[in-house]
C-alpha cells in the first residue's frame, strides 16, 4: 500500500524556540522569556535523547521507523542536504500535538555531561553539527509520515530522533482539567538511532545526488515559507518530489527517477557534455540479464538554457511506465558519463514489478 502523503500539520517552533534555547536548555540554564512549563517540556526531550547517546535503554511507545533517506548538495560550501522520513503507527498514537526532535552528532561521539546544578555561570555546551526541535500535529484515523532534514560536512553520524506526544511549548492540548494531576500519566515518547554516511560532494569529482525515485514530482507556484519547508525539505527550487519509501510497484504504476549530478567538467566553451543512461536489469535465478534501456539524456551546451548552466548542477530524470515490466525483481542502473573529464559514475535502484 502506498503510504500516504504525510498528514502531520507542521507549524514552525523556529519564532518561538530558535537552537539557541536548545543549547541553553543543554546546559541547564534558565532562557529568557521562556515559561517553567516550556522548558520542563524541552529538558524532558533532550534527556532522552542524551539516554539514547549514553547507550541507556529508551522507549519506542509509538513505533517510530526510519524508512528513508536521501543526499543532496546544497549552496554552502562543503555541505549536504539530507532529507529523510519516519513514520510513526498512528494506532499508537492518540490525536493532539506531538513534538519532533532530531540531534546529529559525530559518530560514536560522547554524550553531552549532565550539568553542573552548583555552577553559577556554566559555559555553554559544544554544539551538535545539527539538532532541531519542531511541533507536529497527529490525525485521527490518517497514517503518520514525518520529513525533516538535516546539514553537515563530509563524514559519518549518528543521527537521534526523538518524538514525543505533547507540544515543545509545554502546551498539551490534550490534557484536559486534571492537567494538574500527579497521577496524570506522561505522554508516550519514542527515541531512534540512525547512522548516516554523508560523502564529499565538493572535491570537484563527478558526483551525485541520491537516486530519488518519486511517486510524483509537483510544480510549486509560490515559494514555501520558512514554516512549510521545515516538513517539505523534498521542495527544491520549483519543484517538490513525493519520494516512494518502497521498492514494490504494480504494473499500473511508473518509475519516476530523478537524480542531480554535480561537479560535471567543463570544455573550452564553458559548456558540460554529460549523458546519462537508465538501464534496466531483470534478475532471475541470482543473474541478471539487461531487459531495456531508455533513450540517453544529453546534458550539454544545446540542451541546457542559460539558467540551468548557471545553477552549478545538472539533473535529470525519467518516467518510465513498468506496464511491459513482467512481475519479478530489477535492478536499474543510472550510467552518467563525463565526456570533458573522461569518468564516469555508476548509481543503481532495486525494485520489484507485481500484478497486483
């Protein structure tokens, strides 16, 4: 079944808790403006996600899943994007506000200290090369799909995610008159671990994206405000991708494949001269033989407009109806050629056709 385009109304905690109140919270220190109920809720976040770094048991009440991950460049120099879903069982979870909290840190990199109650002044703790704290808003009767992202240099991490039922601001709505009961249980939480391997894609060798294999690529009429691009990080420029977290398609269905490529060289004109080959593979009986090709994508001076040559990147993508596919298991390799440079790279998709 096709998971549903996520139903978690994302409203941005950015105007309200910026990451400056995260790192004061880390280090056990009053922030201005912020009501006792907002930062118990915050210290009660980020304490699980300090158990899950310690190595410390910690709870999974809602069944969140890491189910997909995608690597991107982005402007700033030596960073990627990395874009990527969980999904929670809304069986789990009761309707109301929940709080979404993701910390990446080096990997293997120790917990932060707990901190010093007697220490007047403490020093601010190091900071994460990413951490953010966002509110989201569960549905009755929808499936849960969270997207959120993250930046960071070249290397390898251990990504934390926290997602715990109850607004960040400390405002439960769910809670009715007897908020004030000791005995009120509190909300259920879960804490997940990923690592992640992010490549260098600024050291000038032919290099791309992750091959994203979209259930539709949407045209944006109007640029996305610093709320909605919070939970929409597949928006890129005027376009938005609804990526597949599955590897299973019906013969009614299309392979949309897109994937960006960057670093591509350049000849005596200033032009690339780039192909890009999707091939397909069928596997059977542990071999696999070629089923079909697609026509090559040409990316060069007479196929790319001024504005394409300007963004730094090139990309292409494909379309490809599976209605010929016979149901079985397939591979689909993305040959991208540099024909200035003379190199080239090879990225790959498996995926399965059924007649259902």
């Amino acid at each position: 079944m096709v998971i549903a385009r996520r139903s978690l109304v994302v409203l941005s905690i950015a105007v309200l808790l910026g990451s400056s109140s995260l790192v004061a919270q880390r280090g056990g220190r009053s922030n201005g403006g912020m009501t006792d109920a907002q930062r118990k809720a915050i210290q009660s976040i980020l304490a699980l996600a300090d158990d899950a770094q310690a190595g410390k048991p910690t709870p999974n009440d809602l069944s969140v899943a890491w189910v997909h991950d995608d690597l991107l460049r982005v402007a700033q120099q030596g960073q990627a994007f990395v874009p990527f879903i969980l999904t929670i069982d809304s069986s789990k979870a009761a309707p109301g506000p929940i709080s979404v909290y993701w910390r990446v840190v080096n990997k293997g990199a120790p917990p932060p200290p707990p901190p010093d109650p007697k220490a007047k002044n403490p020093p601010p703790p190091t900071p994460f090369p990413y951490e953010s704290l966002t509110p989201g808003m569960v549905t009755a009767g929808q499936p849960l799909r969270i997207a959120r992202s993250f930046t960071a240099p070249a290397g390898e991490y251990d990504v934390y995610v926290v997602v715990k039922e109850g607004a960040p601001t400390g405002d439960d709505s769910k809670k009715d008159d007897k908020k004030n009961d000791k005995n009120v249980p509190a909300g259920k939480a879960s804490v997940i671990k990923q690592t992640v391997t992010v490549p260098d894609l600024w050291n000038g060798e032919l290099a791309t994206s992750s091959i994203i294999v979209a259930e539709k690529v949407e045209q944006l009429t109007s640029a996305l405000s610093a709320q909605d691009k919070v939970s929409r990080p597949y928006a890129l420029g005027a376009i938005e991708l609804v990526p597949y977290t599955r590897s299973k398609f019906s013969k009614t269905e299309q392979l949309l494949v897109f994937v960006l490529i960057y670093n591509a060289k350049m000849d005596t004109a200033g032009k690339p001269d780039v192909k890009v080959e999707f091939n397909f593979f069928a596997k059977q009986n542990g071999a696999e033989k070629p089923f079909n090709s697609t026509l090559p994508t040409n990316l060069n001076g007479q196929t790319l407009s001024a504005q394409d040559l300007a963004s730094g990147q090139l990309q292409a993508g494909q379309g490809v109806p599976l209605t010929s596919f016979p149901e079985g298991d397939y591979r689909l390799e993305v040959k991208i050629t540099d024909n200035v440079a003379k190199k080239e790279v090879k990225r790959e998709v498996n995926f399965a056709v059924t007649g259902a």
